[in-house]
DNA sequence: AATGAATGAGTCTTCATTCAT
DNA sequence: CATGAATGAAGACTCATTCAT
C-alpha cells in the first residue's frame, strides 16, 4: 500500500500541540513568504525559523504549494476581514464620512501585510491563480459590497443619485488608489504620513460627492 | 579574487552579428521573464530559447540580474513610449477626446506585455527596486506630463477648471484603472471587448468633466 | 540572504551511521585533497568516492573549504601526533640516541600522507592560512617541545652544552631535512632507502654532537 | 590540412613587437601564477593583465600549461641566478664570509617571489614534475656547486676539514633554512628583520666552524 | 598576427522531497 | 508524529579552447 493520506489543511486536529505547531508554521511561513516570495523561500528557511525539523512541514503540509496555499488563505482570512467593516462609521456628515471611509482604506491598504499579500497575487498570478480569488473574495469582495450598501442606502436616503451603484463603489476604491497606494505597491519613495492620506481622502469624497451630489 | 571583464550593457556592439545575437538574448529572455518571473526563469532556458550556448549569455551579460534589468529596460522604453503619445488626439469635443485618451490607456495597460513588467515590478520591487523607477520613467511619467500639458492647455481655454494639475492627471490614470486593468492585473477573469472598454472609458470621461467642468 | 544551518563539524553525531558516513566522506575527501590539492579536487569527485550523493556532502560540511579545513585537521591530528613520541628512547648512549631519532624523524616525515599535508599546506597558504598553523601545532610544535625536554635534560646532566635550547631542537630538525625530505617534498628523484636514511641521521646525529658536545 | 603548427616556447621572435607582447604576456601570467597558483588563475585574467585578447595567448603558447612552463622556466632563469654569485666574497675572516653567505642565501630565499616559486613547484608536484628540475637547475644545483667549490678551496687551504664536500655544501644551505626561510614558506608569522638573519647567519656559521674547523 | 564571441563541459551549491529511525 | 540524513535534479556561473573575421 504506498498510498499516502493526504493530512488536511491543518486545522481540524484534536491534539492541541499539533494544532499549535501548525500555527507556528504558518505564521513563519507567512513571514519569509510575505517578505521574500514564493520561490526566493525555502521549505528550510521556514522550518528554521519555525523552530521545527523539515520532515515535520510534510506531515502537517503536502508540499510547498499546499503550505503557501495554506499560508496566503489564513492571512487573508483574519488579516483582510479588517477591511469589512470600513465605511459605515455613524457620521452626520457624509461629507466627513466618506473622507474618513476613504482615509481608514488607504490605512488598511498601505500596511505592509497588505501590500505583501497584493504583491504576492500579482507575482504568482500566473502559477496559483486561486490566490486572486481569495484576495478578492475576503479583501475586495466585501469592501465593495460595503460600500455599495452604504451608498445605495444614501441613493434611497436622496443624498446621492447615483445610476450604477456597484460601478459606484469600484469607482470609490480605485480613487482610494491614487499616488499613496499605487507607489506603496511599487516600493516607489511616498509619503505617507496622515496628512498625506487625508490629503487624498479629501480629494476622493470631494471627486466623489462632485460625480454624484445631487 | 576573480577578476571578470564587464561586458558592455550590449548596444555599443561594432559588429553587426553581435548585436543580433544580443538582441536574440534579450527577446528570448524577455519572453521567459514575463511569462514566469524572474526566479523561475533560468539561464538554461534563456539560452536554449535564444539558441546560444549558456556560456554565450555571459560574453554579453554579467549575471542573471543583469541581463534581466538588461531586458526591463530595453522592454519599458521600446514598449511603454506608445503611452507618451496618447491623448492630444485632435477632437473637436472635449468629452469625446477624454473618452478616447481613457480607451487608450486601458487598451495600452491591458496589452499582456504592459500588464507582464507590472508584474514584475511588482513582485520584484524588493529584489529590484530600480524596476519601478524605470517603469515610471517611461511608462507613468510620461503618460502624467503628457495629460497635465493636455489638462493645462484645457484650463487656460477655459473647458476645464483645475487648481492641482498634476493631481488632476493622476486622479485621470488612477481612474481608468478602475474594473479592468485592476482585474487584469490579478488575472481574474474580465471582460475586455471593445465595450466594456468603452463602458469604462466613458465612465472616466463623465466622471472627469463633473469634476473639473466649469 | 538564504539562512542555512550550520552543521557541526561532524563529530558529535548521535546516530552511529551519521558518523561511519562522515568519516567515509573525510576519508575519501582527504584521498583526493591528498594527490590532486585543493582545486583540482571536485565535490563531484569526493562524492563519488564516498559513495554518496553530492547533496550529502553538504548535509555534513557547510562547503567545500570547510570540508577541506575539517579534513587536513582530523588528519593532522591523527597522523602527526605520532612525530610526538620521537626522541626519549631509552638509549644508553647519546650519540645512538641522536641518531635513531633523526633516523625516526627522517621516516616519519617522507611518509606519503606528510608529504601530502605539507605540500597542501604550502601551496594553500594565502587561501588557508590557517592550515599552517594546524600543521605547527600537531606536527612541529610538539616534536621541537620533545627535542627541546630531552635535549635541556642532557644539558643539566652535562652531556651537552647548549646556550639555547629552543634553538639547538630547531637546528637538529632542520638538519634532518637535509637531502631526502627536502627532496622528497619536490618529488624529486631521492634514495629513500633505509641505508640512506640511516647516512642523513648519522650526519645529523655527528654534526649535532661536534656543535654541543662538551 | 588540420594539422597546427606548435608555436616556439615564444623567444625566437623576428618581430620586434611580437617578442613585446610575448614578454608582456610571461610578466603577467607570473606575476598572477605567483600570487593565486595555477589553477586559481586563468586564461581571461592573465589576457586582461597583459592587456591582450585571449586569442593572442594562444598565438604564443599552446596552451595554459605551455605558458605556466615557459612562465616558470623563464622566472626560474632570471630570479634565481642571483643565487648563483652567492659565496665567494672576498672576506679575509671565514667566520665572517661563512656568516655573510648564510645572510645573503637567507635574504634572497625569503624574497616574495622566491617563495613564490618554491610554493609553486612544491604544489603542482604531482601535475608539473618538470618544475622541481627546474628549479634544482637553476636555483639549488647552482648555489650547492658554488658553496661546494668554495669549500674544497677553504679545504685545500687548511681552514677546513671537510670528507664529503658535496654534503657539507648542502648542510650549509640546510641549515640556513632554519627558522626563517622554513616560516616564511609557511606564511607563518616570523621576525625577517636584518637583525634576526644575522642572528640565524651566525649561528650556521659556527655550527659549520665546529662541524669542519681542524 | 590579433581579436573576442562562441562553446559546452564542468564547478560549487541549493532545494523540495522522501524515508528509516 | 518527529526527526534529519539522503537524494538527485537543477541552479548560476566559470573556464580553456576554438574560429570566423
């Protein structure tokens, strides 16, 4: 019988210490990846730095692309969900509010987590595809359908007028872009202090009231 | 201590065959980099690709690095300087002419070649963060001084009323990033016919001209 | 910068066939270094003689100058510590006692595997400079302690008269170098024959006598 | 016709500038084979210290071997001739002319390129047999006849006693190694000030005095 | 004669993966 | 389950030598 058992994705374990090496792993994993990519990465290095042997990383992982599968759906999962709950801050002003929306987005999106994660995506979309689904599916998916939400609840309210609502909101986060997150993503000097984010967020609710007030 | 000649970047080559031989290595190379990346793409395959000996690669390169800053150079110049030229189309109507300069950068930044040195600054930016200013050299730049003549020229005829200029351009390109080239970026999946090009390119040119028509 | 592990440099090995494979590798490793030096010895080569795969090599040595180093210590260590034991043999006459140690010290030192470690040490001394000093320490240093004891014994018993010590145990080494080592390190055609070496010690043993004798 | 013609070991040039750049070409290669040894260094970096292509090496010599022999002959024949002059200084004392030989055979022996040469053929033993003739030839065989002349002089004259000439020539350039010489061959630390020669110088001299004085 | 691009075998080293303990 | 030694394919790079120009 030289079948092998494919070990599950690691979390559902009973014992709690092997759930906590796989953790250990992951996290170490997530580490070099974020920093380094995927092939400057070696299943040494993670196993080195998780404090583990490098036969253990094949019982809790089929190969280096399951654990890199692995890795980038745990950190999308439980880093990106922060993104979920942007907008809907309880402002009078929507004025005020989308500045804030669009300044807490930029904040999110220039952590450097976050610029690793997006990073990672673009540099491997050719070899694991998935990973933009996932990106998208726990980062983008939810903002947008945040916003959308938001903004359809002011179209109702009469505060916006707006045609093409999900259009709306992509057009909302791509403005978000502008100068601080695109040049992040490149490694390109920005300036990044709270002055600069506000500085572009204003210019973002300014835009968008202007294409949509009224 | 090894002491290595420096072969010259390529050009400056007196005979006719060298330079062809050297800008067989490039294409071959650029090919395989754009498609895979840089880690994954090895000397090997550049050279059987070009139809040289491996040694060959290194009468004309130093290293691998080399050659590959070599290949995003030469690719950035020959292939971003279209983005120079865009907008200044001669149209009567202003909403028509922005219309047009968006479809045109969407078509131009969608082309596999523009969206593969996006990747791979991208996911090079820490290994090679030279790649991004070379990028921006001849690709962003260009195509932002380009729009901020054409917006300048705008304000002063009085179509347009702009305080920040070169916000106003970036604010432009960020725009048309939106839907599209985001997702092509990703390799999601995404529609990039003619209309829904056209579908964006109008959006920008609308959304624009509320924004900046007097 | 890749992070690699630093095995030990062999020895403290738990398991017992870890350790039969390490010494198989410096025996084979050392083999080769031995005949053909440094450079023209290849991991390849020592792999193969080893019997083991190429990678392994790098399981027990972090590269090859540190397999060279771990080689040329073990075998300096082991086999130059019988140049020790020299001198001290209860002989009742000197001049017999000198001689037999000259005689002892000539064979011991046109011994293929001292030649080896000599030539090795001289003709990597600006890569390895430290090989020189393993080669003093377990080979000179303790033959010229040796001489120098026996040597200050036979001054406070008056057979010699010898101003300095240190010296005259330099001077009798030196002088066993006369003709067949010096020759022998060149590969130069050389008697070597116990008849001869018995000459060279005779002289030596005459000559040191004619120097310190009372 | 496949059949290449051997190129002369070089001298025999009619041209002029052929002889130069031939010459130009044995300068470097020493002066790289002396440094590195023969295996460290290579054709490119000897073409590039000539400042000739490496096509034209092969225009002189047959081949990387051919050009280390002619290196080593021609080194050999004009740096260790001085040698040659030793002895025979016109000292009324024996004590001191013996004491000045030993000075001058120690100062020349530890001259960089002495050593250099010595380290050489003593590392490519196996490779290069012919070198140590080489250098017995030139250098050693030399130096013994003109001690050994000088001694049978000395002994016709009564100032010296000596059975075996030729033996005695050669414990005298023996001796001389002590220290010194044998350190500086092992590029360990050692004192080479004139004041510890002299020291050395001394000592041989009198050890020889006691050894053959009547 | 001189050049320097071309070659391809060979170098050291790394890596993902397996398996006996 | 954990370990870590073993593997062999593959990596980047070097080098002596040749040959068309």
């Amino acid at each position: 019988m030289t079948q092998t058992e494919h070990p599950a994705p690691c979390p559902p374990r009973n014992s709690k210490a092997a759930s906590r090496k796989c953790e250990q792993i992951l996290q170490s994993a997530g580490q070099l990846f974020l920093q380094q990519g995927y092939e400057r990465t070696s299943m040494s290095q993670i196993a080195h730095l998780a404090g583990v042997s490098k036969g253990s990383l094949y019982n809790h992982f089929e190969n280096k692309a399951d654990l890199f599968t692995a890795f980038f759906e745990e950190r999308s999962r439980t880093r990106l969900n922060t993104l979920k709950s942007v907008s809907r801050a309880p402002q009078p002003d929507l004025r005020t509010a989308l500045r804030q929306a669009a300044a807490t987005i930029i904040t999110l999106m220039i952590d450097p987590e976050a610029i690793g994660l997006y990073r990672i995506v673009v540099a491997e979309a050719n070899e694991f595809p998935n990973l933009a689904d996932t990106l998208w599916h726990y980062g983008v998916s939810r903002t947008l359908t945040g916003l959308a939400d938001w903004f359809a609840e002011k179209h109702a309210g009469g505060q916006l007028v707006i045609s093409d609502i999900d259009l709306a909101a992509e057009q909302f986060l791509t403005m978000c872009q502008t100068r601080i997150i695109h040049r992040c993503r490149l490694s390109l000097p920005v300036d990044t202090s709270q002055n600069s984010i506000d500085g572009v967020a204003t210019m973002v609710a300014e835009s968008f009231l202007r294409m949509y007030a009224p």
